[in-house]
C-alpha cells in the first residue's frame, strides 16, 4: 500500500512555525529584489543564492542568481 501524505500535519508540525515563516519570507523578498533589479523572471529556472547560507542576510553583496540545479547541490550538509 503506498504512503499518504499528511500534508495539513506537515504544515501544523513545522512549515507554519513561525522560525520557517520568517525564513520563508526573507528569501521571498531577495527574490522580489533581484526581479526589480532585472536579474530573475517568474518561471526562469533560477535561483537567487544566499552565499552565506542566511536567508535573513539580504544584502546586495550576499545574493547571486544561479540555476537551480547549482543551487541545491551547494546547500550545506546536514548531520
């Protein structure tokens, strides 16, 4: 039998903490920012990087647009 995902239960248990909320929305806003910029287009297939790895860090010297396959194979290891 396949599994079922419980995807209210998901968002319940971490998604819509308030940590994972403010996360989110900083990297909402460097992605608003580099498409004023002209940097990005919805639907591209890039991403904005954070270099330092802090969403929360959105200065202009900390994002860059990259494709979003470089994109995840940087992201740091998890233990």
């Amino acid at each position: 039998m396949a599994y079922k995902r419980d995807y209210a239960k998901e968002y319940r248990d971490h998604d819509g903490t308030e940590k994972v909320k403010k996360k989110r929305a900083a990297r909402n806003k460097a992605r608003r920012y580099m498409e004023k910029k002209g940097r990005v287009r919805k639907g591209d297939g890039k991403d904005v990087d954070h270099k330092d790895f802090d969403p929360h860090n959105n200065s202009p010297s900390n994002l860059r647009v990259v494709d979003a396959k470089t994109n995840r194979e940087r992201q740091p290891k998890r233990s």
